[in-house]
C-alpha cells in the first residue's frame, strides 16, 4: 500500500501545500505575500491574516495536482516551528482539522530539517542522487546560518552556528540601506553578477570554531557606506553592482572557509546546501568549485526547493511516517527552537 503525505508550511510569509507519494513529489504549491515589500520586512499580523486566506485554496490545488483524494491520504505533515508564531498557528490548526477529520495521524516537522532534507526530494524521472549518510549540510536562510553534520534523517548535529546576524539577515539589512528594496537576496544576487567582486573590501570576522559571525561585516558594510554617500550622495547608484558583488563575495568566503574546515576536520567528502540563501548564484558557484578543488560530492537543490516550501516538509514527513513518528492533536506550535 502507498504511503502519501500531505506536507503544510506555513512557518513566515509562504503558504505552501504538496503532496508526496512513496518518496516521490507529486505536487508543490506556493502562495507568496506580496504585501510586505512596501514594509522593507514581513509584518506576522499581515502574514498569519494571508495565511488563513491561502491555506484552504494551496492544499486543495496541491492535492487536485497530485492527483490524490483526501481520503487517500495516510498522513498530515506540518511545520510546528520554528517560525512567526501567528503564522505557524495557521498551519498547524489546520492540519489538526484536516487530519482529525480524515481519521490520520499527524506529523509534525521541525522547519530547518525540513530545509536539509530538501535534498532528499525525489522526481519520478529525474537522476535523484541523494547525499549518503554521514555528510555535511550548510544551511543558509534569513534567519539561521549553520553546519550540520547528518548522521541520519532523525539525528543531526549543530556543528556551528551564527552567534549573532544571519547570512542572509545580514544580506537584507545592507540591501535595505542601499536603497534597494526587500527582500534583498535576490536583488543583490542579480546586481551581483554584473559586478566587479574585488571592487570594495569588508572586514572579516575571527571567530574560533565552527561558529559564525556577521554582524561585524553588516556593521563595517553600514560605517563605509555612510561615509562613501557623505562624499558623493548618488555613491549607490554610481557603484551598485560591485558593492553587491564585494558584499555577496564576502559572505561567500565567510561561509565556505568554516565549511572547509568541517569537511577537514570530520573527513567528509559529501557535502550539501539548504536554506534561503543557497539559491543565491554566487554560493552555488563557490560550492562547485570547491567540488573540483577539494574532492567533495555536493548536492544542491532546485531553486524551488530553496525558499520555504512544503515538498521539504512532506518528504521530512515521509521519512517521519516510517518510524511511525506521529504527534499528538494537543501538539503546540513553537517559535524558537534548534535543529533537532
């Protein structure tokens, strides 16, 4: 008998409903909230009313898509948290509707495994390589930046982490003072790649460890710029594309020389990217090459699988279901939370 997952998200400003059967995705529908650029960030007021308007219309196109009657279904996975509390109480009270209704049982997700075992998402037709356990996971968002090692789909470990900004808060923040508009990844990915990455440098954080640090190079970024428009006010507009390139290049080193340090120091040879920020072209390159240099076997996922989505979710869930790995209808959502 098939086993088919209904996966939900809803963790921030993305509703999103598939549907996986067997290992395989079957559907993948997202509903972005356009609503929060003219805020420069996402407002959870704003975010969890859109998500009760989403909700019900993204699970019936995710299941009409898949071609599965609910009454098929064998299980509903969820994002518990971590995420905007509002926004997650959406999800999280619709999939105890839903699965109490259908008489199934409940799976709920942490949302940043989800994020790792996105590279375990299969494509009936496609190669699906997955990574062989144990490899190394860097996950990148706009709220956490880590090293993972992955000992199997049920035990990870934290190897490293932000001690205080993100990578791809910090990202937002220096496009936001440039002018540039929210969210800032893709904005400084694109401008990037027509720009000159030698063209300015940042400082550089010396954390020991594993550990990651970002809100020096943010502050040292913001204390440059300042100065630069004091001399000359159309500074941005003048040298917008190499200071997104020396930004994103930054970053870049910052995450990759950690990364190898890892990789040599737990001898591992496969390593893969999860998170927000992995869409951004400039790592995925830095990764490739790192393939050729050092020997690693990586994994990137499609770009539909980067951003928060419901296949990671449902596949999280698929692996979920066979340990029987269930959660009570009582199970409370959760705003903070580490990788688990």
């Amino acid at each position: 008998m098939s086993t088919i997952i209904l996966g939900i998200e809803s963790s921030c400003d993305d509703t999103s409903a598939a549907v996986i059967k067997d290992g395989y995705l079957l559907s993948n529908v997202i509903a972005s909230q356009a609503v929060h650029m003219a805020y420069g960030g996402v407002v959870p007021e704003l975010a969890s009313r859109a998500h009760q308007q989403n909700i019900v219309p993204v699970v019936d196109q995710a299941l009409k898509q898949a071609g599965v009657k609910k009454e098929e279904l064998s299980a509903v996975a969820f994002t518990r948290g971590p995420g905007l509390m509002g926004s997650l109480l959406v999800g999280v009270s619709f999939a105890k509707g839903f699965a109490r209704s259908l008489g199934i049982p409940m799976i709920d997700v942490n949302h940043l495994t989800g994020h790792v075992l996105a590279n375990f998402i299969k494509v009936e037709g496609e190669p699906n390589e997955v990574p062989q356990f144990p490899f190394l996971c860097l996950l990148v968002s706009g709220g956490n930046s880590q090293i993972i090692l992955v000992k199997s789909y049920k035990d990870m470990e934290i190897l490293g982490q932000t001690i205080d900004d993100a990578a791809g808060e910090a990202i937002d923040k220096c496009s936001k003072v440039m002018g540039l508009g929210y969210p800032g990844g893709p904005i400084i990915d694109k401008l990037a790649r027509q720009g000159d990455p030698k063209a300015f440098s940042f400082n550089k954080p010396h954390i020991p460890g594993l550990d990651y640090s970002f809100s020096g190079l943010k502050t040292s970024f913001l204390y440059s710029l300042k100065k630069w428009i004091a001399d000359d006010p159309d500074f941005v507009e003048h040298h917008k594309t190499d200071l997104a390139a020396s930004l994103e290049a930054t970053i870049v080193d910052i995450l990759m020389d950690k990364l190898r340090k890892a990789a040599k120091q737990y001898n591992i040879k496969e390593v893969a990217l999860a998170g927000g920020v992995s869409a951004n072209n400039g790592l995925r390159n830095a990764f490739r090459d790192h393939a050729k240099r050092y020997g690693w076997k990586i994994f990137i996922p499609k770009f539909s699988y980067t951003t928060d989505n419901a296949a990671m979710i449902a596949i999280t869930g698929y692996y979920k279901y066979q340990d029987q790995d269930f959660c009570p209808i009582e199970a409370p959502a959760y705003s903070r939370v580490s990788i688990k």
